[in-house]
C-alpha cells in the first residue's frame, strides 16, 4: 500500500508551479510586504546593483550624489532591500523607489523580468522622455502595476506600453505637479511666493508634458482590458477629446477608477458610460464638459466618488443628491449656480466640496442627516445663512469651511454644558459677515481644534482665554475684525501654534511676554500684528522668543513640498509681502514672516532680529523705531523682503546688506538715513522708491552725487595716520590766512583815510569858494 507521501509526490512540481504564479500576485497587491523563501537570484541582485550605478540623488533637481539605494554589501539578500519585493524563487517582483528625488538611467530595469510592481513616482527624471525607454516596456510582460507619476515625464507615451496587457493599473498622472516644483526652485519669485495658491502659470508646453498622439488613446488602451485603475491627469489626449468618452467604455469593461483631469477634453459625458458596470470614481477636473446625458443618474448610480471641478457650469443636477452609494462630491471651481440639491438620500456622503461657484440660497436642512459628513466647504459662493449650529449633531464632521460668503448675524451662545461639533478639526468663517462677541466662540473643543480662521467679519470683544487650552491648534487668524485686547501672551505655551494673525483689530498696549522667552511660541513662523494700536518699545523678549525663526528651516530634501494642513483642507493665509497684500492658499512649512507695521511702537530696533534666520519677510514699517538700522541683519540670509519704511531710522545703510542675495524687494524710505546707498548684488536692482524721503542718501539709483551740497556740507574724515599731518596743515593754512587778513587791514585802512582826506579838502574848498561869491553879490 502506498504511503501518503507517495501519492502526494507527482503532484508536487504541479503545486510548486501553481504556487510561483499565486505568490507574485499577491506581491502586486502588497508591494512592501516581502514574499520570499529563497535568497534572490544572482542576476536580479545583479540588475539591482546596475540600477543603482545609473541613478543619482538630485534633491532640487541639481545631481548632488550617486544614489545609495541598498549600499554595496553584496552579502545581504536583496530580496530585504527596501523597496524590494520578490517571489518564493528568488525573483524580483515588486520595485518601489517613489518619492526618492532620483534622476538619471533606469534601463537596468527591464532586466527584472519578472517585475509585476514598479513604482518611480515622485522623482526628478526631468531630462527623460518615455519614449527613449519605450522598448524596454515589451520586456516586462507579467507587470500589473505601474506607476510613474509627478516624475517630470515628458514627450510622447511610448506604443510599447499598450503591449502591457497584464496591467491592472496604469498612472502617468501629474507630470505638470513635478514640473512646478521644478520652476519653484528655478525662479523662486514669483514661483515660490505663488504656489501657495497654485494660481502662477507654468509655461504652455509643460501644462501637459506628457502626449497621447502617436499613439492615441484608442490605441494605447484596447489591448489594456484588465485595467481597473486609469490615472493620465495632465497628459494630452486633445486628438481624442471629443471620442475619450465611447473609446474608453468599449475598451476598458473592468475600469473602477478613471481619473482624467485636465486632458483637454470638450466631448460630453456620453451614454454608453452606463456600460462601466464597475466604475465607482471618476475624476474630470479642468475640462470644459458643460454636458450630460439623459442617462447620468443611472451611470453615476455606482459612483462612490465624483470630481467635475473647473470644467461645468449650469445649476446642479438634482439627482447628485440621490446617489445612496456616494461618499465624496468635488464640483469645486466651475460656474454652478442656483441652490444646493437635497442631500436627504446621501446616507453614505463623508466629503462635499462644493466651493468656489456662484451657489446661493441656505445651506440645505438635509445635510443634518448626512450622519458620516465629515468636510463640507461651500467657500466662495453667495450663499445666504446663519451660522449653521444645527449642523453640530453630526458626529463626524472635521472640517467646516464658510468663507467667502454671505452669511450674517450673531453665533449664539451656547450653554457651556452643551457638546457641539465633538470632532470639528477646522473652522473657518472668514470673510463673511458674522457680528456679536467672539466669546460665543466658546464651544469649540480645546482638544480637537488645529485651525480657526474668523479674518474678515465684524466680530469684536476680548479673546477667549479658552483658547489656551486648544492643544492642538496651529493656525489662528483673527484678522480684520473689531476685537479689543492686548497682545495675548497667554498663548505663548501652545506647543503646534504656527501662525498668528491679529491684523486689523483693536488690540493694543505694550507687548508682554510671561514667563521664559525660551519656552514660549516654540512653533511660531508667521506672526502678523500689522494695523492695531500696539505701543511702547519692542522687548528683546519678544524676538528671543521667536525660536522657530531663528532656525533655517529647508525642504529642498522632500521630493514633495510640505504645507500646514490635512488631506482635505489646505490652510491659507494673506500676508503683505514685495509691498502687496497677497493670499497664500497654501502655507509652506519652511515660510517665516514677520509683520509689526501701523503700530505706535517706539525705540531702537532690538539687534536680537539679527538672530532670526530663517525670516523672508520682514515688516516693521509706519512706527517710530529711531536710531540706526541694527547691525548684523545680513544674517538674515533667507529674506525676501524688507520693509522699514516711515520711521524715524538714522545713521547709513549697513554696506553689509548687499550680500543678503535673496533680497527682491527693499522699502527704506521716509526716514533720516544720510550717505551713501551700498552697490551690488541686490542693491543693483532697487529703484528711487526704495529710498525716497531721505534727504541725505546720495548715490545711485538716486540721481543725487555725493559730492553735491545738501544741508552742510561733510568732509570724509581724515584717516589715523593723516591726524598730525592735517593739524599742521590746518594751522599753517591760519597762519597764512590772518597774515593775509591783518596786511589787508592795514592797506585798507590807509587806502581809505588817504581817499576820505583827500575828498574831504575838495569839499571844503569847494564849500568855502561858493561862501565867498554869496557876499560878494548883497555888497553889490
């Protein structure tokens, strides 16, 4: 009788066979999980360590060094290296290197046969096209998953990729997002300053580096009918942007996700979307589809998101508020108008962004029973309400963004017992026309809030000394209102506050700081305090405590700028920078600002700014700060701009300044500064404005020499080794000059007793004659 291992035994190689295809898919779904029984093979390892002689690190798009991937022990098992993934067999299987700032040859990855992950997004192969890798595609065969987004990508999409048929998920999105990096480092102004808001736009041909037009569309995707998962955002497909509706339902039959934004796409949705059967996102972003179909309702039945911003107009369709499977709604930036649709079917709905349209009316009722709502920002519309209180049930809300619109009156003032918005996150309100005491603020939760924005309403009375209990918070604008304080050092201990705008209130006093200035304000890099009633001198308190400041802060390393904010909200600020008031949609981690302007401060200007390194803009103009500009402000190597305008600043122009390279913008006038105006770098490029209203500046730009008369006139003063030499010369000089003087005298005065004698006996000669003939004639 045969034993179990013996029947078992043919059957093993069929089982081991199996097994090398079950394990690699597995490996594709899960890209950093290692599946490996074996070491990896030698010529994988091989492939791996060539790789990492072709690619170098180039941070800010500059080679700085040869890339260390995994090191050059050959000893270890590649299949352990980061990023790696392999088989039972030893093959490499997954290969992740995103987000890496790589740059240079990645031809040594067509030697990874058996590759069915690979991921590049992230990185900075911007001297590469697609298409001069485009054979080494055909030698991938089992790849399931490719991703090489926001590389900076260019040219033409390679046809090799259509013989991929294996793919489940193609991305070659976001090629424009790299691109914009890139020219924030290049022409820092005005990339740099502009970003935040995304607004500055990119040079024509880079909008859309990447091309679909030999191959097209139909062409690249009718072999790919195992994608599930489609991303081409800023690729150009124009040549299909009236057919990309019909030629992607008829190939793609298992697509769940399609994301095509801005592709300069015009054609419509078309009917026979509704043949998706699977398709649960959909993302059509800045393209201008003003139409849809009869059918919508039944091909967005199964959505579970949708984005359609920047590209629609017209009021919103009714049946958007009926889809009981969607959970996410971005229709941001188009030009919809009419009211806001009935939610009371979205059961499911977490996220509706519905900002930046012209929308009116009141915020719908129903939204109350979106129990999983948790980002509604209608922002930017002319939406007409009260302060939505009501939406204070739901459980989940985290972000809640009103600005920009309409809405109007008192918040009420709740009991302190009564629990609304458990989860809220951010607030923010801003720009409307809310009125009453900002107390009525009271009901925010200390431990949830990280952002409140109220700039712009009519709010007014003291701060809520609550707010010091807010643990988290990290932006705090209070901007344009008509609140009545002194400056709030209570705040001092918050361990994330990061930005602080008091702008344009009442606040006013002396600025106080308690306790240690070392533990103070540990996370402040915007300060603005700019148009109150501020008064007294600056203590060295408050620049000591500034700590966040004084730190360069870099983040040339990240392959992805950082900003303050979450997922879905983006915090924002305005900031008076270059001379221009300036909303900032985004805020970079590494942005520090500094404004103290419209003030009634007094005083020298504390040296300690000196130690503020990492400041780029620097503000302390219309105050009285007196005395000369204080010495060691080149420190300040990062700023940008620097505004000391309308003070009572005396003394010269430290010639030092000249080496603060980044400086743009310089606003020196109205003050008392005499001498001469430094030369170089920067300092070439300021014009008359800059140092208007100084009498005493000479120099260029300004059309005055230095050698002209203004005021009383000044002598360069003699140098030490001159001192003796000079006295002598200037009593020599005297002695010469009194010489001159009393011999002068002298001749004058007998030059003019000789005259005077002389005129003086004519005189009485003359007087004496006519004496004689007036008797002569009475004889007669």
């Amino acid at each position: 009788m045969k034993t179990t291992l013996e029947i078992l035994s043919p059957f093993v190689p069929i089982f081991f066979y199996l097994l090398s295809f079950l394990m690699p898919i597995e490996s594709s779904f899960s890209p950093f999980h290692t599946h490996h029984q074996s070491q990896c093979l030698d010529d994988q390892k091989s492939a791996l360590m060539q790789l990492q002689q072709g690619l170098y690190y180039a941070p800010n798009f500059t080679i700085s060094s040869k890339a260390e991937l995994w090191g050059l022990n050959n000893a270890i098992d590649c299949c352990s290296w980061k990023g790696i993934s392999c088989d039972a067999f030893g093959h490499v299987v997954g290969l992740d290197l995103s987000y890496n700032n790589l740059s240079g040859s990645f031809h040594s990855i067509f030697d990874l046969h058996h590759l069915q992950y690979l991921n590049l997004a992230g990185n900075n192969f911007i001297n590469t096209t697609l298409l001069q890798y485009g054979f080494g595609f055909e030698r991938l065969p089992n790849l399931t998953h490719l991703n090489l987004s926001n590389s900076c990508f260019h040219g033409q999409i390679p046809v090799e990729m259509s013989s991929l048929t294996r793919l489940v998920s193609l991305d070659l999105s976001s090629q424009d997002s790299c691109y914009f990096r890139y020219y924030q480092i290049l022409d820092p102004y005005p990339y740099f300053f502009y970003s935040y808001q995304y607004n500055y736009p990119l040079p024509y041909e880079v909008q859309q580096p990447l091309k679909l037009k030999n191959p097209n569309l139909k062409t690249l995707i009718k072999k790919l009918r195992s994608l599930t998962e489609l991303y081409l955002d800023s690729v150009n497909i124009s040549t299909d942007s009236i057919q990309w509706c019909e030629t992607i339902s008829q190939a793609l039959p298992k697509l769940h996700v399609l994301s095509l934004s801005n592709c300069g796409l015009t054609g419509p949705f078309c009917s026979s979307l509704s043949k998706l059967q699977f398709l649960s996102k959909l993302s059509l972003s800045h393209n201008p589809i003003s139409y849809l179909p009869p059918n919508f309702l039944e091909i967005s039945s199964r959505l579970v998101s949708l984005k359609i911003s920047r590209s629609k107009s017209g009021p919103i369709p009714n049946c958007l508020g009926s889809l009981t499977t969607l959970s996410m709604l971005e229709l941001q930036g188009n030009n919809l108008t009419g009211n806001l649709p009935n939610f009371a079917k979205a059961a499911q709905l977490q996220i509706l962004k519905v900002s930046d349209n012209r929308l009116e009316g009141r915020l719908p009722p129903s939204l109350a029973k979106c129990s999983e709502l948790m980002v509604l920002d209608v922002g930017k519309n002319m939406l007409y309400d009260t302060f939505p209180l009501w939406l204070g049930k739901l459980p989940s809300l985290e972000v809640l963004v009103l600005r920009k619109n309409r809405f109007y009156g008192e918040i009420k003032h709740l009991p302190e017992h009564e629990n609304v918005f458990p989860a809220l996150d951010v607030l923010d309100i801003a720009s409307n026309k809310f009125s009453g005491e900002v107390s009525s603020l009271h009901f925010l939760q200390a431990t949830q809030i990280r952002t409140l924005k109220i700039n712009g309403n009519r709010l007014e009375g003291k701060l809520p000394r609550s707010l010091a209990n807010c643990s988290k918070l990290e932006v705090l604008d209070l901007g344009n209102n008509m609140l009545h304080d002194t400056f709030p050092y209570w705040l001092d201990k918050l361990p994330s506050l990061k930005v602080l705008v008091l702008r344009a209130n009442g606040f006013h006093g002396t600025i106080q700081i308690s306790g240690s200035s070392e533990s103070a304000f540990p996370m402040l890099h915007i300060l603005d305090i700019a148009s109150n009633n501020f008064s007294g001198e600056l203590p060295v308190q408050f620049f000591q405590c500034l700590r966040a400041m004084m730190q360069i802060m870099i983040d040339g390393n990240n392959a992805k700028p950082n900003y303050i904010g979450e997922d879905y909200y983006q915090d924002s600020v305005t900031i008076v920078n270059k001379g221009f008031e300036i909303f900032y949609e985004k805020i970079l981690t590494i942005f520090a600002c500094l404004d103290v302007s419209n003030n009634n401060f007094h005083g020298r200007i504390p040296q300690e700014v000196k130690y503020l390194k990492s400041l780029q803009v620097l503000n302390l103009s219309h105050n009285s700060f007196s005395g000369p500009i204080p010495p060691g402000m080149e420190n300040l190597t990062e700023l940008e701009s620097l505004d000391l305008s309308q003070n009572n600043l005396s003394g010269k122009i430290p010639p030092q300044l000249n080496s603060l390279t980044f400086l743009a913008k310089l606003n020196l006038s109205l003050n008392q500064l005499d001498g001469i105006i430094p030369r170089g770098n920067q300092f070439d490029t300021f014009e008359n404005d800059s140092y208007y209203g100084n009498s005493r500046l000479c120099g260029l730009p300004l059309t005055r020499k230095c050698n002209e008369v203004v005021g009383v006139p000044t002598m360069p003063p003699p140098s030490p080794r001159e001192d003796v030499d000079s006295w002598a010369d200037a009593i020599s000089v005297w002695k010469i000059a009194l010489i001159g003087y009393a011999g002068g005298l002298v001749v004058g005065l007998c030059l003019g007793y000789t005259v005077l004698n002389e005129l003086g006996n004519k005189w009485l000669d003359c007087f004496n004659t006519k004496g004689r003939r007036n008797r002569r004639r009475r004889t007669r």
